[in-house]
C-alpha cells in the first residue's frame, strides 16, 4: 500500500521569472474555462476532450503539450468531482497550473525544481524549513501543482508517494478519548487541555461577530473592507485549528508506536446532529459544532499509517457513564456518575478524571475489536454489551 503526501514548498523568483510564471498560470486557468465552456459538460472522459480541444490549446494560449494534456485531465477531473455533487463545473477561479514528470523536475543536489512556463523552462530554488527537507531527501516527485497565493508569492505543491511499513499486530492498546475540555485524552494519561484553545476560538468568534455587524451597515468601501477581513480571519482560525490537531495528533501516535499499541479512537459520526437535539446555549452550540474532531482523527489515521500503527474506531456509546474498574453504570437513567471532569463510582468507589475515564473504556473496547478472541466487556447494570 502506498501513501501520497502533498508538501508546500515557497519558490525564490526573480522578477523576470515572475513575469513567466504569471503568464503561465494566467494562460492555464484560461484554457480550463474555455475548454469547460466549449465541450458538452457530459464528456468526463480526458482522451475526449483532449481530441477535441488540444490542438486549439496549443495555438490559443501559448501552453506546451504536456500542460494542454494536464488542461483536459484537470476539466475532466473537476467534471466526474462535480457530477457526484449534481452540479455543473462553472468556472476555474484560482491561479494554478498542474505538472507532471515531463514539465516538472526536483534535484536535491541544490534543492531546485524545475517547471515548464510559456516561455521555455525554468529553474528555482525552494524557500523551506526542515520539515520539507526531512519529507523531500531521497526522494523523487513525479507531479506537482504550481498556486500563486493571496499574498503574492509562488508556491509548488509537491506530491510524494511512499510505501508503507506493515501495520503492527499489537496486543496493547492506547484508547483516545475526544471532547473539547480536553482536545483528547489518553488511557496512559496523557490530555491536551482545550481551555487555551476555546479561550482563542471565542476570540475569534467575538471579532468576527463585529466585523459581520459592521459589513451590513456603513459606506461600500467600509463593508467590502470588513469582508475581506472576514476571509482573512476565517483563514486564520482554520490554521490554528488545523496546526492544534497536527500537534495533538503527532503526540498520539507517537505515544502509540513508542509503546507499541495500537490507537482506538472514538467515531464521533453523527455527534453534531445528536448533541444539538439537546437544550444549550448559542455560544455551547457554536463551541462544539466548530471544532473539527473529523479533522483529528483523520490526521492520527494517516500519521499512524505512516508509522505502521494500526487504529480502530470505536462505538462511544456509554464509555463517558460507565466506570472502567467495575464496568459499573448508574441504575437512575437520568442521572450519571461524571459531573464535569470529574467521575466517582457509586458502586466500587473510583474516583479521578472523567475523560481518562473514559479513555480507558474505549482502550477496552479497542482491544475487543483487535482481538475478538477475548473476553466479553459487559455492563453489570445494563446487562448488554458494550458494542464496539
């Protein structure tokens, strides 16, 4: 099984080669939405509408004849994306253009790329930090995705395949459990405390309830301003949240592959629907709907499959009321034995964290499913099996 990675990588481009790439992506993103706008939207197929539109390409817009191929490829993708959405492909907005192994080269020699441009072929050196330079040696890109950004600045998006190592058969087993107290918590202990995190995103939340009141009222240089702020903030808080979940996970997995367990994590499917039918506040509704636990957890799954650990979803019903040392739950169906972060079995008398708690239930249910050949975890008042 092979994994593929996407790593950004800033270019250093002279003036003059910032005139070709201009010209290049301008050239790109104008022969997509001529050929989307001139073929009917049914043909999905890349050899059709390159019969079809190549020759044109190459003449109209100046491109080489590998990127008038990626220019069909590309319209036929976003077409077969769209007709599952049951929408047609209306327009290529963003300054991009896509390369593969004849108009795209790496060398590690000097840490350059070289890319195919209107205007013949160009060499350039990458602006990275050590984490590109860690993914990047030993390897060889065949393809790769040229986005000039916002800001101004070029940037290659280069993609890597690797081969994954075996996933371990692992008897242990590092239960996950996922909540916004704490972002996760682990059965050996381990938490992320989501205070500092929620303290942000209510920052966040805050201004851009301001902004938003501000762009409905007030001139029309005033409220295009507040939008353009608006998108800035919306990409800002998707950083953060993306950068969090990258470091909680990493930590996750590594615990995982230190240890030599597996990860059993909560599936959370559904959560938002389930938990809103609940009474709460506007701002506990906006606090839990907004985080991305989907986005965690597929950042463990693929960070474990990178390390060959093997992880596991599990049913998380009835893991936060029963206790894990005597699978105790309480008899009153209205009432629980967690208040808060804290858990105090009425029945054995355990006490200590609620989310550790449990994170030790899913550890159990995990290595039922990991090993079904085992002992039946059941719950002594329900009576029913705690289903994974």
């Amino acid at each position: 099984m092979n994994q593929f990675l996407t790593v950004s990588c800033k270019l250093k481009v002279s003036k003059s080669q910032a005139v070709k790439l201009d010209a290049t992506l301008d050239a790109f993103v104008q022969a997509l939405n001529w050929v989307n706008r001139n073929t009917p939207q049914r043909i999905v197929n890349a050899l059709k509408l390159q019969s079809l539109c190549y020759y044109d390409i190459r003449s109209w817009f100046g491109l080489s004849s590998n990127l008038a191929q990626q220019v069909c490829r590309r319209v036929a993708t976003a077409r077969k994306v769209a007709r599952h959405k049951n929408r047609p492909v209306k327009a290529f907005k963003a300054s991009f253009a896509t390369y593969d192994a004849r108009t795209f080269s790496f060398r590690e020699r000097d840490w350059t790329v070289s890319l195919t441009t209107v205007d013949g072929r160009e060499r350039f050196e990458l602006a990275i930090g050590n984490y590109q330079y860690g993914l990047l040696k030993n390897s060889k890109p065949t393809s790769a995705i040229l986005v000039k950004r916002q800001d101004g600045f070029y940037y290659i998006q280069i993609y890597l395949k690797s081969e994954l190592p075996e996933l371990n058969d692992a008897e242990r087993v590092l239960g996950v459990d996922l909540g916004r107290t704490d972002i996760a918590h682990t059965s050996e202990g381990q938490s992320w405390d989501g205070q500092g995190v929620t303290k942000i995103r209510d920052h966040f939340a805050n201004l851009r309830a301001k902004l938003q009141r501000k762009a409905s009222k007030g001139t029309r240089s005033s409220r295009r301003r507040c939008r353009q702020l608006l998108q800035r903030l919306s990409g800002r808080e998707r950083r953060f949240q993306s950068w969090v979940n990258h470091n909680v996970s990493k930590c996750i997995v590594k615990t995982a592959k230190a240890n030599q367990a597996m990860i059993a994590l909560e599936d959370l499917t559904g959560i938002q629907e389930r938990t809103n039918q609940q009474p709460r506040s506007k701002t506990e509704r906006r606090r839990s709907n907004s985080w991305a636990f989907y986005q965690l957890k597929v950042f463990v799954t693929y960070k474990a499959l990178g390390a060959g650990v093997k992880v596991v979803s599990v049913n998380p019903r009835y893991t936060s009321q029963t206790c894990h040392r005597c699978l105790h739950i309480h008899s009153d169906p209205d009432k629980s034995y967690r208040s808060g972060k804290k858990f105090k079995c009425g029945h054995c008398g355990w006490h200590g964290d609620a989310d550790f708690n449990g994170a030790k239930n899913i550890q159990a249910i995990g290595a039922l499913v990991n090993r079904p050949e085992g002992s039946w975890l059941s719950c002594e008042i329900a009576g029913g099996l705690l289903k994974a």
